[in-house]
C-alpha cells in the first residue's frame, strides 16, 4: 500500500463479521486446503483461454504479496484481448485506487459486453 491510512477499518470489520459467521470457519478451512487442486488445472483453463479468446480485463497491485503480478504472465501470453494495468499498490488495490479502476471496469464492459438493440 502507498498509504496505511487509505484502508479503512470498517472494511476490515465487515470481513471479520462476515468470517465469525457460524460454520465459516470449515469452508475457509476446506477453500484453503483445496488450494493445492488448484495448480494442476491450469494448464486446461490456460487453453480454454487460448482457445476461447475471451475479452478480459486484468487490474493488478504491482506490489501484491499475497498473489504476486507474475501470475499474470500466462493471461498476456495466451490472450490477445486482454487489457492489463499494474498499479502501483498491493493486494488491496481497490482500497487506494477504486475510482480509477472502477472506471476501467465500466469502459471494459461498454466496449466488450453487447448491448441490446432498442426499439424504435
């Protein structure tokens, strides 16, 4: 993070709420430890991508430690339809940089999801 102070306590407060929920405690602990059947399977989703050529947005912390950029190599080498930006932040890039990546959000979607055709 560039600023501490850009992550709000509440946000932390929210999540913390949410994983005292009863029984959350056995799926975090069963979602982390399937984690490990995770990495087998990337070489068919990376030819689903090379494959389907689907429109993707990817916004990153370059100073994410938890999921570091690297792991975006295989998405700019499969895909020609990719947008990337790196952002000068970590893993909770959301909480510094929301209005900037909401906007690419919104400009990927008006440009890569069809829109209806209206009556006249």
């Amino acid at each position: 993070m560039r600023d501490l102070e850009a992550i709000s306590p509440d946000g932390w407060m929210h999540d913390q709420a949410e994983m005292d929920r009863p029984g959350n405690k056995d799926i975090q602990l069963e979602l982390f430890y399937s984690y490990g059947s995770n990495s087998p399977l990337y070489p068919s989703w990376q030819q689903y991508f090379r494959d389907n050529q689907s429109p993707m947005l990817i916004v990153w912390g370059k100073n994410d430690q938890i999921i570091p950029a690297a792991g975006t190599e295989p998405y700019k080498r499969d895909l020609k339809n990719l947008e990337f930006h790196l952002f000068d932040t970590g893993h909770f890039a959301l909480e510094e940089d929301l209005a900037q990546i909401g906007s690419l959000m919104m400009a990927f979607l008006e440009k890569s999801v069809p829109q209806p055709v209206k009556a006249r």
